[in-house]
C-alpha cells in the first residue's frame, strides 16, 4: 500500500481560543528528562469532497461529543496530497533553423 504524504497548516489562533475554552483537552507530560510538555488529541480525516483549493483532508482538535461544545470550532487546518514537483526543463527545445547565424 502506497503511503501519501499531506502538506497543509493549522489556523494557531482558531487552536489558542479552543484551549482558552477548554483547557482540560491539553494533556501534560513530564518526561524522563524533567522537562514539562503539552499535547492536545487531534483527528485527521478525508474531506467527502475537495476544497476549492484542492484539500482533501482536514484536521480537528479531538474531543469527545459529550466533551464537545456548541460555541467552540475544532477544525484547525486543511491539507491536500504533497505531490512532487514536476521539474521544469531547463533547456527548451530549439528548432536548429531558430538559429540566428
């Protein structure tokens, strides 16, 4: 099976105000080396149909329904396939009667 690599971003404003909201969605960790982090659950799921701009998936904070609230927005970013750039030709083909001499 063919894995496919998805480029996108995530609206850091639309994140900061959900965690304001519910700041018992962040989970913190203390690590082997004393250091504190945060993580926040988050879902990563197929658009049914393209955006206007060609994404195909989406990302949302991931809470729970009986968690989830009505006046709060969990999608934060879109994303679409990262697909490799097609490398321009550098040299053009030119016709041999194009030549100026």
């Amino acid at each position: 099976m063919e894995q496919t690599s998805y480029y996108g971003s995530i609206e850091l404003n639309t994140l900061g105000d959900i965690v304001r909201k519910q700041p018992e969605l962040v989970k913190v960790v203390t690590g082997k080396d004393g250091k504190t982090r945060k993580y926040i659950d988050v879902y990563f799921n197929p658009r049914q149909t393209p955006s206007n701009y060609g994404h195909t998936h989406y990302m949302k904070v991931g809470v729970k329904k009986v968690d989830a609230r009505q006046d709060v927005n969990y999608y934060i970013g879109d994303f679409k396939p990262n697909e490799p750039q097609q490398q321009e030709q550098t040299a053009t083909s030119a016709n041999v009667n194009d030549i100026p001499f």
